[in-house]
C-alpha cells in the first residue's frame, strides 16, 4: 500500500483528483487536492477538495446535501494523481446532472455490442432522477406508486418476455427482457441494491459447479 510520500504534487503543491462512483463505475467530477484535503479525505472517508478559484479546501456537499462517502483511495501509475471511488448522494455537478461529463464532444458515440457499462448508466439515471423527481419524469410517476407499484410491473414484464421467448419473436424478445431489466434495476435503486452487489454475488459463483439456483446443489 501505497503512503502520501509516493504523491506528486505540482508546483502549486495540488494534484488532480478524478472521482468515480463506485456503483456505477460512472466518472462523476475532476477536481483538485491538496496534502491536506487528502488527509482530511483518509481520515474522515468525506471527498475533500481544494478549490483554486477561493484558495481553500471544501468538502463536497457540506452546502448542497450531495456528499460522497469514500469507498477508496488509489494512485495512478506516477503518483501525480488520484481516484476517489464513492458513494454518491444525489447528483455529482453543480448544475444538477448527475456526472460532470454530460455534454458530448462526438455527434454520435460508438454504442457497444454488449451490455458492458449500459445497466450502470441505466442505474445510474434511475437513482438520478429517484433524487430529483423531475416533472414529466416516468420514473418519478413509478415511485409515486410505492414499491408495490414497481414489483407488479416485474411481474407483467416477466410474462411478456416469456411469451416473446415462446413465439420466437426475436426483436420482441430484446424489447422486453429490457423492460424486464430496466424494472429490476428500478426495484434494485429503491430497496439500496447496486449493479455492484449483483455482480459480486455473480463473481463469487463464477466458475463454480454443483450450483442449483442460488443454493448448491445436494
């Protein structure tokens, strides 16, 4: 394990600090640190920051109630930089978007042929918009609902995709399992469970035989 004496501080004794969340696997924010802020950030596991424009240290949302519980701290390869990986209350940005990074460069993004990354983003947007309850917003008229609410569609959504199967309805099958797990990952963001969890449940049964449903088998 690595100790502050590997940092790499500039001449303006700070360092970048890029924060990501740890449930996600989103990028939230880049902002800077001095030896200070990191040590308060160790000490006390609240993201901790130094802001160049008022020369003092801050930490994130003592004022707007969005804080950030760190999971862990990492170097990067030079010792000039650092991860915060945390747990992330409300939005990240000051202007109310979830991830710093929403505005694209590229007119289109090269989408992926799998699902690597796209149930967190969907996660993500879910817990989001549970935050901040925009008007108009389907998730903020789903919740409005109550639990009960979200688990019947699970329900409805798990025939369809049982029926699709059935019929062979390839395009039609996509379309639901989707609904299926966009309702899940819904269900999951208001009970507390992260992508995360399920996939450490995932990884720990991976590879393993003798396994019948969750339990082993005999």
């Amino acid at each position: 394990m690595a100790d502050l004496e590997s940092l790499k501080f500039g001449t303006d004794n700070l360092l970048p600090v890029v924060t990501q969340d740890a449930r996600t696997g989103a990028v939230l924010m880049q902002a800077f640190a001095d030896r200070a802020a990191i040590e308060r950030t160790l000490a006390t596991r609240e993201a901790t920051y130094y802001s160049r424009s008022r020369q003092e240290q801050w930490v994130k949302g003592q004022t707007s109630g969005h804080t950030q519980r760190v999971v862990s701290v990492h170097l990067d390869c030079d010792g000039d930089s650092v991860l915060y990986r945390v747990e992330q209350t409300g939005p990240a940005c000051h202007t109310g978007a979830y991830s710093c990074f929403h505005t694209p460069l590229l007119d289109t993004e090269v989408q992926s042929s799998g699902l690597d990354g796209t149930l967190e983003r969907v996660y993500a947007t879910i817990t989001e918009r549970l935050a901040s309850l925009p008007e108009n917003s389907y998730v903020a008229r789903l919740h409005a609902g109550g639990l009960d609410r979200v688990l019947k569609k699970i329900s409805e959504e798990s025939g369809e995709v049982l029926l699709a199967a059935k019929n062979a309805d390839r395009a039609e099958l996509a379309t639901e399992v989707a609904d299926l797990l966009f309702h899940t990952l819904f269900a999951m963001a208001e009970v507390g469970v992260s992508p995360g969890d399920v996939a450490a449940v995932l990884q720990e049964r991976e590879g393993r035989t003798g396994l019948k449903g969750p339990k082993e088998a005999g």
